[in-house]
C-alpha cells in the first residue's frame, strides 16, 4: 500500500523504523540541476527493471530526471557526445 501521508518525526523521539538514505542531491549525475516541471504538477513514479546480462534498451530519453538503484552487477549509461558512465 502506498500512502501520501508523511509522519513527522520530533527530533527528540526515536523513529520506530529505521532509516538509511540512498541518494540526497540536487543535481544529476552528469552535474545538472534537478528541477521540477513547470505549468504541472512534479510526479514520482518508482518501479524495478529487471535486465539480463548484456541486454540493452536502445537509445532513448527521459524527459524528467531518474534515478535508479543497480541491486546487482553494473549498468553503463551512454550520455552520447557527453560519454558513458
């Protein structure tokens, strides 16, 4: 179940789920601002990718800053006349 509800947590009580942050920055991972939309509203959507070894997406872009977790083996990124990474 996903909720928009967010608890506030008072800095003089302990959380009773622990938290570790993955990521916390302001700008992408080839050094650009994240910005959010204008004339609509900023949306999140998360989800798993699940791809074989050697698999490739093809050339495509992303019209909003993303962000993923690799959970196993390594992804390279072709950023085209900006390099991979």
């Amino acid at each position: 179940m996903v909720s928009n509800f967010a608890p506030v947590v008072s800095a003089n009580i302990l959380p009773l789920v622990p938290f570790t942050p993955l990521l916390s920055t302001t700008k992408t991972v080839m050094d650009e601002p994240i910005v959010y939309p204008t004339g609509s509203a900023a949306k999140l959507t998360a989800g798993i990718v699940a791809m074989a070894p050697g698999q490739e997406t093809g050339w495509h872009t992303h019209g909003v800053p993303l962000t993923g977790i690799v959970l196993e083996g390594e992804l390279t990124v072709d950023y085209g006349n900006k390099g991979t990474r």
